[in-house]
C-alpha cells in the first residue's frame, strides 16, 4: 500500500509538471517547406487559386483515391470551397481560399470538424529560375494544453506530406506549356445554341488579308438578311478551323434572330455550339488576339480545362468607332 501510494504521489507530480510545462509551450504550430518551381508566378498562381487541379498535386489523395470532393463557390479565387468525406487516413473537412493576390498569395481556410480549424498559406516569390513556392500551415490550440504537446511535432507529421505536395506541383506545372499568362482570367459559362448564317474561309495569318476576307464574307452576309428581313441578334463572330503558319481558316458567321430562309451562294445557315465554356476578354487590336489565345489556352491547361470543337472569337466593339487599343474581343472555348 505505501508503495502504492507513492507511486500516485509520483504520477501525480507528473501529471503537475507535465501541466506546468504545457503553460510555456508555444500556443500555436507552423510549418513550412519551400521548392523553386521553372515557371512564371501567373502560370503557378493558375493552378494554385482554385481547386480543380488540387488532388493531381496533393500529398493527401493516394491515401484514399475513392474519398467524395465537393467544389462550390466560384471556381477561383476568394470563396473557392473544396469539401472531402474519405476514410480514416483523410477525413473529412473543407478548405475554402479567403484571400488571393495574382501571382503572389493564395489563402485558405482550414475546417477538420471535431480536429479543429487552422490555416494554409501558399506565397509566391520570384526565383532566379522561376517562382519560389512557399506553403505554410498555422493552427492555435483554442487554451487545450495537451494540444500544445501535439504542436512540438506537428513538423515532423505533416512536413514530410508538405515537401512531397510541393515535388508534385512543381513536376505537374512544369508539365504545362510555359507561358507568362499575367492578366487572364477565363469565366465558365453555359453557352446556348444560336442560329447563324456563316460563310466558310480563310486568309493569311496577317491582319490585313483577315481583314479583306471577312469585310467581304459580312458583306455577303448582311446583304442576305436585310434583303429577307432577318435581325441580327448578336456581335459577327468568327469560329475557328485551323490556324498555323499556312493560313486560317474559319466560318465568318452572323448571329439571327431566325435563319429559317434558304440560303444562296456560300452562305450557309447553322446553329452555335452549345454547352460549357470558358470565355476570355481580349482587349486591343485585332492582330493581338493570337497572343490572347495562346495565354488563354495555357490558362485552360493550368486549372484542368480540356478544350473540345472550335475557337469562338465574337467582335463586340465596332471597329468603326473604337479604338484600336480599346477593341473588345470575346474568346469562346468549349471545353469538356
């Protein structure tokens, strides 16, 4: 019994000490790991400011391939929300970005449910070969001392999945075409059917054949629908064929408010495609647009977009009256 006793007494005085030291251990945890990635800050920041690329860099997937993931919110940027239910080695929770600054920070708010809440934090500095990635992990212990415990390693449990996180983003965007896509920012949209007239062709790749070759095809267009009552509903439009350095060819093609009259000559009737896009703003001339649709393209790529049928490019400012550096061009690609 006295041996008993005093081994309460010590376990005790444990207990007593282990509590004592808890009061000055850090009320907090950080951790952080680093990689130079051979991109551009944009090109990175395009994979980083949403969610539609997470899990091809996450350290977490493999652990349960079969966890459900729900997105909501908008699909970059503040209010971009990733959700997980999976089995025991991931959970479940949310992350949701509560601050994005291009090329430069992606913020997230972290949500374990019961394991509590904390932050990730992701900056981006410029690198002599690239941009330098930094992802950090901060979370409080609420005044739970025992959790303070947990804080000493918290580096040793998490920055091993941190480190290869990072080794995947950096083998996933240097995958990417490099391009500086500094400014572009595509809008998902469900694009609807529209009736058109079209006239196929083609041109060089300079302006100034592009310009002849569609200032003659809406010409034959807009003779055609004045002549049988027809409105149009819409900016002229060209959809895209082909385009390399032997020339471009496209349909030029005028949205109507009806295109039930039989067409003459090589004016053709047709409807638009219709379903999911991303659409692009490029303003300046028109000779700029290649530039645009290269950037465009490369920004598809960096959040996971798989583009399908027909570049769509719609004109909404009139050249007439417009300047040429304020030009307003919609670029329209259907994706997957």
């Amino acid at each position: 019994m006295r041996f008993l006793k005093r081994l309460l007494l010590f376990l005790a005085g444990v207990v007593v000490l282990l509590v004592a030291i808890a009061f000055f251990l850090p009320k907090s945890a950080h951790v952080e790991r680093s990689i130079t990635i051979e991109r551009p800050s944009s090109q990175v920041f395009a994979v980083l400011n949403g969610f539609r690329r997470f899990n091809d860099w996450s350290p977490w997937f493999d652990l349960d391939p079969h966890a459900a993931y729900t997105f909501s919110g908008p699909a970059v940027g503040v209010g971009a929300k990733l959700s997980w239910v999976g089995n025991k080695d991931v959970g479940s929770g949310s992350q949701e970005i509560v601050e994005s600054k291009p090329g430069e920070l992606v913020k997230t708010a972290l949500d374990f449910g019961d394991m509590g809440k904390s932050t990730g934090t992701i900056h981006l500095t410029s690198a002599a070969l690239g941009t330098q990635v930094t992802w950090a992990f901060d979370t409080g212990f609420n005044g739970k001392l025992i959790e303070r415990y947990f804080g000493l390693m918290m580096d040793s449990m998490i920055g091993k999945d941190y480190d290869k996180g990072l080794i995947k983003l950096k083998s996933l965007v240097e995958g990417l075409p490099a391009a500086d896509i500094t400014g572009v920012q595509g809008e998902e949209v469900a694009r609807a059917a529209g009736k058109i007239y079209f006239v196929g062709a083609s041109s060089g790749t300079d302006a100034e054949s592009a310009k002849a070759v569609l200032t003659e095809a809406y010409g034959k267009i807009g003779g055609f629908i004045r002549a049988n009552g027809i409105a149009m509903q819409g900016a002229p439009m060209t959809i895209t064929t082909s385009y390399d350095a032997s020339g471009w060819k496209f349909d030029a093609a005028v949205p109507v408010d009806r295109n039930d009259v039989v067409p003459t000559g090589d004016i053709q009737a047709a409807t638009t495609y219709a379903g999911k896009a991303v659409q692009f703003l490029h303003v300046g001339p028109y000779d700029r647009i290649g530039d645009t649709t290269r950037k465009a393209y490369a920004w598809l790529a960096a959040q996971g977009y798989k583009p399908r049928d027909r570049l769509i490019e719609e004109y909404i400012s009139d050249p007439g009256n417009t300047p040429a550096d304020q030009l307003q061009t919609r670029l329209v690609v259907p994706v997957e």
